[in-house]
C-alpha cells in the first residue's frame, strides 16, 4: 500500500508517494488549491531549499475565481462578465457579487486583503486562466440578494442576517 510522505502548509509541489518495491512514484491524487502542501522542513529534505526559496517563510495564497465572459441571460438581464470587463471597470476595480454557492462564499468570506487570484473564464469557448488579480476590500454583505430586480435577488436573505457576500478585486 503506498503512503504519502509527511508535508505541512505552503507551496504546492508535485505529491510522491512511495511504492511498496521502494521507488518514488507521482501520485495520482490532486491536492486542493485552498490548502496548498509542501515537503516537511528537514535536514534529509532534498526539496527543503527549493520550497524555501519559492516560498519564503509565509505560505502563498491563491484563489481561482471563476466567470463567464459570454453572454448569458438571467431574468432577462445579461450576467456576463470576463477580465476584459473587469479592465474596463474605473481603476480596473470591480465587485464580485452574485456568487449563489455556499462552499465559493465561505472562500470568498476566507480571502484577505492583497492575496491573489487567478481569473479564470468558464463555460466559454477557450475556458481557463485569463488573467491574474487581487483582493482589494474583503467579503461584505452582497447588495444584489436584496435587489428584487437583480438576476441575483433571494428573498429568503434577510438584511439582518445576510446570506451571500461579495468582494472588490482589481485588475493586476
């Protein structure tokens, strides 16, 4: 039975896992991006020096944030919104509302102020990364759920007691 080798919290290299005859395999299993792993800080590490020197002594964070730069309607109001959107906003600054996911809210409430984001375009043509942006105003309450008109309106959410938040991300 192969067995991971011990890592802790930081920069994400490619996992090994060690079969059974002995020899170094890559391990098919895919970490997560929110808890990003490194090899454990010892004098026998032969990757000790270069996690060290990619990361420093702070872990990296870094979200993907997801959206549809082509055009789709809801309640009769086009959601669409690409990185091309976003450089266009003034300062190249825009909110992220609408997110309607408990699991994306809890990482969107969990983002600090200057982590970075990969942009990454969904449910289009050529979808993956279009860009590279950052936190710039942490999670708040979301405007729209309250919005009866909005295509993001929940009348479930209540002013006391939000439901959904939203973020301000700039352009980088």
């Amino acid at each position: 039975m192969p067995r991971q080798r011990k890592r802790v919290s930081g920069c994400a290299p490619e996992p090994e896992m060690e079969a059974p005859s002995g020899k170094r395999t890559k391990a098919t299993k895919t970490e997560t991006l929110d808890k990003p792993v490194v090899e454990e800080k010892t004098a026998d590490s032969p990757k000790k020096d270069q996690a060290s020197k990619h990361c420093g002594n702070e872990p990296s964070a870094y979200w993907l944030m997801k959206s549809e730069p082509e055009s789709r309607l809801e309640k009769g109001i086009d959601v669409k919104f690409g990185i091309e959107d976003l450089k266009a906003q003034p300062k190249q600054t825009a909110c992220w509302d609408g997110v309607r996911n408990y699991q994306a809210r809890n990482f969107l409430r969990a983002m600090k102020l200057g982590e970075e984001a990969f942009f990454y375009h969904s449910n289009c043509k050529e979808p993956g990364i279009a860009g590279l942006m950052k936190i710039v105003k942490e999670a708040y309450p979301d405007h729209t759920q309250f919005e009866k008109d909005s295509p993001h309106y929940d009348p479930s959410s209540k002013k006391d007691n939000p439901k959904w938040s939203m973020g301000n991300l700039i352009s980088s």
